[in-house]
C-alpha cells in the first residue's frame, strides 16, 4: 500500500507537470506550430485548472492515506515537495503565460507621419484604414510588444504582430 501511494503522487506530480509544461513548450513565439500541435495545447491549456485541480486534491488524499506510514524525514520531504509541485502546477493551470510574455501597449501615441522621428522611410508598419482614419504600427515596436490596443475610426481593435 505505502509503495503504490508513493508510485501514485509521483505520477500525479509528473502527470501534472507535464500537463502545464507541454503547451508551454509547444507555443514557444517564432517557432514553427502545426495546426495539430496548436489543437493539443489549445486543449491541456483549457483543461488545465481542472485537471491540475483534481490531481492536487487526488494528491492530497494520497498524502494523508501515506503519512502515517512514513516514519522519517526521508519520505516526508519528497511527500510535501510533490504536493507543493501540484499546487504550483494548479496556479500555472491557471495562469496565462503568454500575456506576461508579452507586454501590449494600451494607450499608444501617434504623431503625423511628417512629424515621425523614430519611424525611417524604410522601416516596415503594420497598417490599419478604416472609413477617414489609418494608423501605422511599427514592426520594430510591435516585435517587442507583439499587440497594440487602439481604436480607429471610432472600432477598437487589436494589432498584432
């Protein structure tokens, strides 16, 4: 009983590890992404509180059946070192990597084109028209920033890059 519990937390620990690792992994920016790769991290990343959330309760339960049967520091440690991995495995479940990865500009500042010093003739933007209004987003900038929260011609939009 004492060593199937112990073979079950590892398992959960690995299992929920593996389970918030993989898409984080999987989506790593200026990689190349399947659509079948997309698919799968798109569902371990959905189901991640879920999942992380039941094999830390699951974890827990394991835990307190083998506690009393562990005797030293030896099993204690490794015990309460999975649990603690499961409950970091539950708030990175939830967590979302990718909008701390990049930082979006949420008021940006525009000047006239004449009156652009940073932006060269030869530097690429994004560019966005609607109705009597454009705006130009530069690469360079949005290469950092990756998303840009504006409004043109009175429609918020989201320019990414």
């Amino acid at each position: 009983m004492k060593r199937s519990l112990a073979i079950s937390i590892a398992v959960m620990t690995l299992g929920g590890a593996a389970w918030v690792a993989i898409p984080r992994v999987m989506l790593m920016p200026f990689k190349a992404q399947t659509p079948d790769r997309l698919a799968l991290s798109r569902v371990l990343l959905t189901s991640a509180p879920l999942v992380t959330g039941t094999l830390l309760i699951l974890g827990l339960i394991a835990v307190a059946l083998l506690w009393p049967r562990l005797r030293t520091w030896r099993g204690r440690v490794p015990t309460v070192v999975a649990v603690l991995v499961l409950a970091v495995c539950v708030f990175l479940g939830r967590w979302n990597t990718f909008e701390a990865m990049f930082h979006p500009l949420p008021h940006p500042l525009f000047v006239e084109a004449s009156e652009s010093k940073d932006v060269l003739d030869e530097d690429l933007v994004l560019g966005v028209a609607g109705r009597d209004e454009a705006r130009a987003y530069p690469v360079r900038a949005m290469a950092y920033h990756h998303l840009v929260n504006d409004v043109v011609a009175g429609e918020p939009i989201v320019a990414t890059y």
